[in-house]
C-alpha cells in the first residue's frame, strides 16, 4: 500500500514538472504572464507531491514525525500565500502607473 502510494506521488510530481516546463516555455513564447505563473503553481503541486512522499517515508522510519507531512503542506501554503501577495502587490502597483 506504501509503495503503491509512492509510485503514484512520485508520477503525479515527475508529471506536474513536465507540465510546469512546458508551461514555462509557452508562457515565454507567448509572452503570457497568467501562463507564467501558473508554471509557478504547478511547481508547487509536484513539490507539494514531493513532499507527500518524503513525509510518508519519515513516518515509516520514525513515527515520531507524524506532522511532517502537515509541515510540509503548510509551508507550500504560506508560499502560495507570499506569492500571491507579491504578485496582486505588482499588479496592483502596474495598473495604478498605467492610470496615471
């Protein structure tokens, strides 16, 4: 069940990569910001994936570390939450240079 669990995290976040590059490269091409950031979303998920599985294998190794994975998703959250400040923050200040 553990290495079924593995298996799949670890697909879920090689496939968010290949994704998240593909978008970073279109967004580029593109010269599109909302797909460039939504790269930086996506990389969040596989890290997030990542994660999953490193705190499954320290729970198996010590059940002491039960909150690992909690830690881990809390961490990924605050950074979504930093970037999206900073990014509504630069959007924000963009429009108001735009208007004058």
């Amino acid at each position: 069940e553990v290495t079924l669990y593995e298996s799949f995290a670890l697909t879920c976040g090689v496939v968010s990569v290949l994704i998240a590059a593909a978008k970073i490269y279109v967004g580029y091409r593109l010269k599109s910001q909302a797909l460039a950031t939504d790269s930086i979303i996506t990389l969040v998920g596989a890290a997030a994936c990542f994660a999953g599985v490193a705190g499954l294998e320290l729970y198996v190794n010590d059940t002491h570390l039960w909150y690992m994975d909690s830690v881990f998703g809390i961490l990924c959250g605050l950074f979504l939450l930093v970037f999206g400040i900073r990014l509504l923050y630069k959007t924000c200040r963009e429009r108001r240079e735009e208007l004058g």
